[in-house]
C-alpha cells in the first residue's frame, strides 16, 4: 500500500517490476558484499512512510541497489533524490528511474563512506540546531558490512555537526540486521545493551520502528531486518568529544560480562591503573561491581566528564593504548625467550 495523502503531484509511469529490472540486467546480489534486496514494495513504501512527510523534500538515498525503495521515495512527491551507489551494476536501473522523472534524481557513481554530502542541497534548507530538522532525510537499505561503520562515522558527524548535518539535524531512516538495530535501541540492563547503544543514544532520538521478515529479501538473509529512526538531540547527552566517549564506552565494554572496573581500567596504564581506576569511579559515583550492561548514559557522562580532567591534568592519558602497552610487553617477553635459547637456557 502507498503513503496517502502526498501522492496527487507526482506518480512514477508504469515500469518493469524489481524482479523484471533483475531479470532484464542480469543482477546478482554479491555475496561478499552482503547484498540484500527488497523487492515487496509494500515495504519500501512503509519504510518511506516511516522516514516522515516527504512532500518537497530532498532525500539522500545510500546504497539504492535495483531501486526498490528509490521508487517509493519518488512516490512520495519529493523535491529532489540523490542517490549514491558503489556497484556500477546498479546504474542503468536506476537511470531508467531517472528518465521516469524527469528532473527528480540524481545519481551518483560513489562510496557513501567517502561521498561528500555538505554541498549537494541548497544552502537554503540550512537551519539552526535549535530548530526543527531541515526538510532533508537520509535513507538506506544499506548492505550490513557497511550500515555499522556508516552509522558511527554519521554518529562523529552529528557530534561535529558537519557532514549531513551541516544542514541541521538531518533525520535517518536507516535498516540494520534486526541485532545491530536491537543494539542500537537498547535499555539499560538489556542483554542487547553494548557501546552501540550508549553511543547512538546519547547523541540522538533512536526507535527501531518495525522490523522486516528476511525471506522479504532476495537473496533471503540469515537474520531478520530492523528498520531504525534517528533524530539527533538538540544536546547530547554527554557533552565531551566524540573520540573521547567512544574510548571511554569501549573501554568499559572491553569485558561485557565482567564488573565495568575491570574495561574501565584499561583506560591507564598498568602502573596507575589500580589507583586511577579507583578514583575514576569514585568521582563519577559509579558502583564498580555493576556489569557495562547496567551502566545508564548518565554514569557515562559522569565517567567522560571526570576522564575528560583526568586527561586535562596529564596530556599523555589520552593518547594510552592499553593494546599496544599489551603488544609491547609481548614482544619484550618474545626477545626475552629467544635470548634465554640462544644462551641454552
């Protein structure tokens, strides 16, 4: 069923079907890319009613595939659609949709994790952070190896306020497998709570809105899909550098079924470790025998923001690596043993 409402200015002619498109272009989804198609457009028109009101907006479709959801974007009456696809093979499909509406899409030959979005709509659609989010909307089916890099460099990005969101607060209608978009909605104490969570969470608006049956997709995924809604917040919840909560909040999840001081002290090295760790917690107010899982944004606010002096007292904290600390003292014991062979002891 198609979004109602929205549809009088504009409808797509009669077209080949997705299947037909698959058919008529010899396309295959690859493998080793972890390509899925959707081609039930009751769903793409539901993950498109699900993004908003699209009437006159300018959307930014990532990875549109055979175009099964691009069409339901143009259904939507928008003003503009850009689309970027790596996968050359997808191009002559989508410039078939292209020249069924005229002036409408624009395609681009590109990798969503390199392409530059911060000039490719009109500077007018800008608008202050306080206000409502501009009339642009990203959405994606996006292959899985790539939705969870892709939503952190996005995640840095509203965090920064550039990229998308040098428009704004830009929202996101993104799909995940079902467990990455569970992780991402994730409550305190939930076993699918994990850094995802906490660094989606404290910087936007995170619902998973529906999830979408795999046998929906060709060829048909071992897991289900989750379609997720983002809406970055007027103010995250933790206010410190994005590089610095993402340290802490692994940290602390380095050992997710262990007591949060064993991860958190990986934050210093082994010779303060025990003392900085201890006063870390101490002065955050955070009990150190809770698992990370029961960790709320708020303890990691307080953990960034007491870090965050502790690496301001000594500018050479930031910058440990407790793993190469780790492969450091492996390669001294290394050399160690071959001396003691070399010696015959």
């Amino acid at each position: 069923m198609a979004a109602s409402g929205n549809l009088g200015s504009f409808r797509l002619p009669p077209l080949p079907t997705i299947r037909e498109l698959i058919k008529l272009f010899r396309l295959q989804a690859a493998k080793q890319l972890s390509q899925n198609f959707l081609l039930d457009l009751r769903l793409t028109d539901k993950i498109v009613r699900k993004a908003g009101n699209l009437t006159n907006a300018y959307v930014y479709e990532v990875g549109p595939g055979p175009g099964g959801i691009t069409r339901s974007i143009l259904n939507a009456n928008v003003a503009d659609l850009l689309v970027v696809e790596k996968d050359t093979r997808f191009i002559p499909g989508l410039q078939m949709l292209s020249d069924a509406a005229p002036g409408k899409l624009r395609i681009v030959h590109g990798d969503v994790l390199t392409f530059k979005i911060e000039k490719a709509f009109p500077e007018s659609l800008k608008r202050h952070w306080e206000d409502d989010p501009p009339n642009i909307h990203i959405i994606g089916n996006l292959p899985f190896s790539v939705s969870t890099p892709l939503i952190i460099k996005w995640l840095e990005n509203v965090s920064c306020r550039d990229g998308p969101f040098t428009y704004g607060r830009t929202q996101m209608t993104l799909t995940f497998q079902k467990e990455v978009a569970e992780r991402l909605t994730a409550t305190k104490g939930s076993k699918q709570r994990s850094r995802l969570s906490i660094m989606a969470q404290y910087l936007c608006s995170v619902e998973h809105i529906f999830t979408i049956p795999g046998q929906a997709f060709v060829p048909k995924p071992e897991v289900d899909v989750g379609v997720v809604h983002f809406t970055p917040l007027i103010r995250p919840k933790i206010e410190q550098p994005f590089k610095l909560v993402e340290k802490v909040v692994q940290s602390a999840f380095q050992f997710r079924r262990k007591y949060c001081h064993h991860g958190l002290g990986m934050l210093f090295p082994a010779a303060q470790r025990l003392e900085s760790t201890g006063r870390l917690l101490q002065l955050a107010d955070v009990d150190p025998t809770l698992r990370p899982t029961q960790l709320s944004v708020l303890h990691f606010k307080n953990l960034c923001d007491i870090y965050r002096k502790m690496c301001d007292k000594d500018p050479q904290l930031f910058a440990y690596n407790f793993r190469e600390e780790l492969k450091q003292s492996r390669s001294k014991n290394q050399t160690k043993d071959s001396d003691k062979e070399s010696c015959g002891l």
